[in-house]
C-alpha cells in the first residue's frame, strides 16, 4: 500500500521544483529507501512493546497524520 504513494509524491515534485528537480526527486527517493529499511524493525518494536492491535492503532495514527498532510497540499496558483 505504501507504493502508491510514490507516483502522487513524483507528480507534486515535478509540480513545485522546476529547477533542482533532479535534487527533490534524489532525497524523496532516500527517503522512500532509509524508510524501508527502518520500517520493520521499528514495527517489530511496536510489537513488542505494544503487542499486535497497539501496533495497528499507532501505524493507523501515522497514516491519517500523513492523509491530512496529503490534503493541506495546495496548488501553486493559490500561493501567488
């Protein structure tokens, strides 16, 4: 699920970095790769310490922090 994130993400950049494009598209790209590789053993902390329904009510917090962050997203136009 988290993959189909990276097409909205390529097309937002595209849209706000006419210059230094390839620089934004480069660290969103590190992020997508340092955030799959820390992912599983940070949910397997949560596990841990939380046990299985813990884990899903904390990664379903994070998911809707990043939905409203992915809704205050505004076109250019609006910011001139």
């Amino acid at each position: 699920a988290a993959g189909s994130i990276v097409i909205p993400v390529v097309s937002m950049l595209a849209k706000f970095f006419k210059e230094r494009l390839s620089l934004a598209m480069s660290i969103s790209s590190s992020g997508f790769c340092v955030a799959s590789i820390t992912a599983p053993a940070f949910i397997r902390d949560l596990n841990n310490e939380y046990g299985f329904r813990g884990t899903y009510l904390i990664l379903a917090g994070v998911e809707l922090h990043m939905l409203v962050a992915g809704l205050l997203l505004r076109p250019l136009s609006s910011y001139r």
